[in-house]
C-alpha cells in the first residue's frame, strides 16, 4: 500500500475540522520533513561555541542527537542549529578543549 502524502494532502488541523478529515496520525510526508519541526524551544540549557578556545577536532558532532552540531562545508564546526538543539549537553561533555559552555536558556 503505498501511504507517501505530498504536503498539500497533510490536513491543517483547526478548531472547525471534522475528525475524519484529520490526516493520521505518524504520517510522514516526505524524506527529512522533520526538520521542518522546530522543536529547540523543549530547551532549557543551552550550548555556547567558545570560537576561541576551538580546535575543530569535531568530537561534538557525531555525539548530538539532533544533528544540530553545524559544520559548514569544509569541515569546520560552525556553531549550533538552535532550532532543534534540545539541550542536552552531550557535545559540551564531550568537548575536550572545553570550547563549548552550557548555560541555562535565559542567558
Ligand atoms: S569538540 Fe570542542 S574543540 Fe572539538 S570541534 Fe567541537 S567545540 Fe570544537
Ligand atoms: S546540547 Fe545536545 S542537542 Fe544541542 S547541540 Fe549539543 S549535543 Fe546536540
């Protein structure tokens, strides 16, 4: 049974709908499409990229859960994608150089 839906066929969901028009639930439109769900403000912590004391060794990126480590195209970390970056504190924990802090939301 083939169940791929384009984006046009996922239902809004409004207070007016009739349950039956509500799209499943689990529904995956396309490839890669939860990037499309910005869920960093779960966060509470947060990290911070101390560029100064980074020595791209890039031991933070493959430890984070939600690919939110950025590297740009020749390598380099870049910083974090705080749209999805739950705050979790693994890539600060990993750090050897201690070039990433982690601090709460707020500041
Ligand atoms: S682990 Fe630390 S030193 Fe290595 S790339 Fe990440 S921030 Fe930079
Ligand atoms: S705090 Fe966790 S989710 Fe955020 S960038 Fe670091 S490892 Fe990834």
């Amino acid at each position: 049974m083939n169940t791929k839906l384009s984006n046009d066929e996922i239902r809004i969901v409004t207070p007016d709908v009739k349950w039956k028009d509500i799209t499943r639930g689990g529904t995956i439109s396309e490839a890669a499409n939860a990037r499309l769900f910005k869920t960093g403000d779960w966060r509470s912590m947060k990290p911070v990229w101390l560029q100064e004391k980074c020595k791209q060794c890039l031991l933070c990126y493959p430890v984070c859960p939600d690919t939110s480590v950025l590297v740009n195209e020749e390598g380099m970390m870049t910083g974090f994608d705080y749209d999805h970056c739950k705050g979790c504190g693994v890539c600060a924990k990993v750090c050897p150089f201690k070039a990433i802090d982690f601090v709460e939301e707020s500041k």
